[in-house]
C-alpha cells in the first residue's frame, strides 16, 4: 500500500453522515470510492432523487444495495418494513449490516442477484465495489457463483411502487423480462457501458410499459413515472 494511501485511510474518519444517516466505511474500499464519499458525492444524486419523491405510502424495492445508505435512508423516512433492498456482492453484507445498525434501521436485505429465474450465475467482483456486475467489464475482476432469485417473482411477492435500480449495465438485461406489475416510480441508472442500441433498448422498453421520463439528475441517473 502506497504511504499516502495508507495516512489518509488511517486520519480521515471511519464514519461520515450523508444526508443524515452515519455510514461506516469498510476497510476493503478502494480509494477511488473514498473520495466519492468524502467529497460528498457518492450517491448524491440517487438521494437528491429519493428525497424529492418518495412519500410515506411506497414500498421500495432497491436492486443493488451498495453500502447500504439508500435503503437505509428509505427506511429512515417510510419504515423498515416498506423498503427491500438486494445487493448481488457477499463482501458488502456486512457492511451494510453494520451501517443499519449504526441508523437503527432494519430493512429487508437479501444477498443474492435478480434476475429471469432462480439459479446461480457468475458475478464480476470489481476492485470498486460498485463496479462489480454480471458483465466482466471492470478491469481486474473478479468471478464468483452468486444465488439468483426471480425479480418478477419477488415483485409480485413485495408489491412495490418505487424501484430504484442500479446494476451496472444489469439493466439491459432485467427491462427484457421484467414486469413492473403495480410499480409506478422507477428511479434508474442507465450505465454509459451500453451501447447506444442498447441505451434506446432500455427507454423503448420503459416507454412500452407506460413510463414517463420526470427528471434526469445526471447523465445517467434518470426517475421515471407511470
């Protein structure tokens, strides 16, 4: 480890608090993302979106968990028992547990990947943690057999009606077989590693299932509405 790196792991603080909720930093987060974090811009955005939008009647479905800050924001405002969070990467489990339990929030965490069908699949694990996806495309990452639980399925189980979607290109994929059943607000990223075809894939998909582009917070992240 680089001395300059190694000084600024162990000087600047372990937790931080982003629009009020306290996230503990793991000891595996690469520089990269650090900076994010004490910069102020790790998932600024996503949670500008969320604080606009959310409202004390949805249930909230949240593909790909992160450390944790979303979902546990989410339950922060609507309760525990309104937000569902699934996070495809085992190494963030405890991370994201420990960080609830610093917010005293418990939303329902299930560790495993979304997909067409029940199954396993080979998952990416990238140097960046939010790098890592069902496509080898982050340099140096890597594979590993994950658990596959059926997005339809568990929609039809949670009910929701705010789906928040980050899945580092996944979302390609999930707009091919998904039904957005009684879901009404979508707030999603789409990743600048599709190709323009793709990219057109995913808003022809969501504009055939009825949604409706409200607001882009960047060039990526965009909320959607039915």
């Amino acid at each position: 480890m680089k001395i300059k790196s190694y000084f600024n792991k162990i000087t600047q603080p372990q937790v931080v608090q982003i629009e009020g909720i306290k996230v503990k930093i793991p000891s595996f987060t690469s520089d990269v993302i650090r900076k994010a974090i004490y910069g102020g811009f790790y998932e600024s955005d996503e949670l500008q979106l969320i604080k606009s939008k959310l409202t004390q009647e949805d249930v909230v479905m949240e593909i790909g968990g992160g450390l944790g800050l979303t979902s546990a924001y989410c339950a922060k405002q609507i309760g525990n028992d309104r937000v569902f969070t699934f996070e495809a990467n085992p190494a963030l489990e405890p991370a994201i547990k420990e960080n609830y339990a610093l917010n005293l929030v418990e939303p329902q965490l299930e560790i495993c990947l979304v997909g067409d069908r029940s199954g396993f699949r080979d998952f990416y694990v990238g140097n960046n943690f939010w790098s890592s996806s069902i496509y080898n495309k982050a340099k140096g990452a890597k594979p590993i057999t994950v658990p596959v639980i059926s997005f339809n399925e568990k929609v039809r189980q949670i009910d929701p009606t705010f789906l928040l979607l980050d899945i580092e290109g996944g979302e390609y994929e999930l707009v091919e077989y998904a039904d957005f059943h009684n879901i009404r607000k979508l707030m999603i990223e789409i990743h600048s590693c599709l190709t323009p075809e793709q990219i057109q894939f995913v808003n022809n998909r969501l504009a055939q299932s009825g949604f409706h582009l409200v607001e882009a917070a960047s060039s990526e992240e965009f909320y959607f509405e039915r």
